[in-house]
C-alpha cells in the first residue's frame, strides 16, 4: 500500500477509500467490518481473492446480511486461505 514510506497519509487513505468503494461496487457492502476485510483481502492478501471458489460462495451466502461477510471471511478455512495467499490461478475454480 505504501512502499518504503513514499505516499503522504491522504494518498493512502484515497486509494483504501477506492478500494472500499469496489467493495460496494461488485457486491454492495455496507458494513464497516465487511468492507474493512474486503480491503484487507484485496491489499494484502491477493487482490483477486473474490475469484477464489470458496470467496464465491461466502459472497453469495452473506448477500444482503450485513456484518456476515467479514465474519465468515474471518473464518475462511486455512487452506483456501493458503491457496489466495500463493495467488495460483490454478486453485479457482
């Protein structure tokens, strides 16, 4: 997000707020926390991490529920988490 300490405080708060807005964007996030670990996810962990089967599937479940996505990615099974972490295309399905 902010390598070697180049970007002043605004910048990195723009592009999280870009990305917070995707959240809403793709899949009408509304809650705080579901946005907060769809930042997360995105920045840090891979940034086609929605792509991944299981992600697919916690999205379609929590639709409409807020708090739930946060939740339930919170508790995404380590394997599927490693998986997003290697960023190997070939773990989507």
């Amino acid at each position: 997000m902010n390598p070697g300490g180049r970007l002043n405080w605004a910048e990195v708060f723009r592009r999280t707020a870009r990305i917070a807005g995707e959240g809403w964007k793709k899949y009408r996030l509304t809650d705080n926390d579901d946005l907060e670990q769809y930042v997360y996810f995105t920045l840090l962990v891979n940034p086609d991490f929605d792509q991944h089967p299981d992600v697919k599937k916690i999205i379609a479940d929590t639709h409409g529920k807020p708090g739930a996505f946060a939740v339930d990615m919170q508790n995404l099974s380590p394997s599927a988490m490693a998986e997003l972490q290697a960023g190997n295309p070939a773990t989507r399905k």
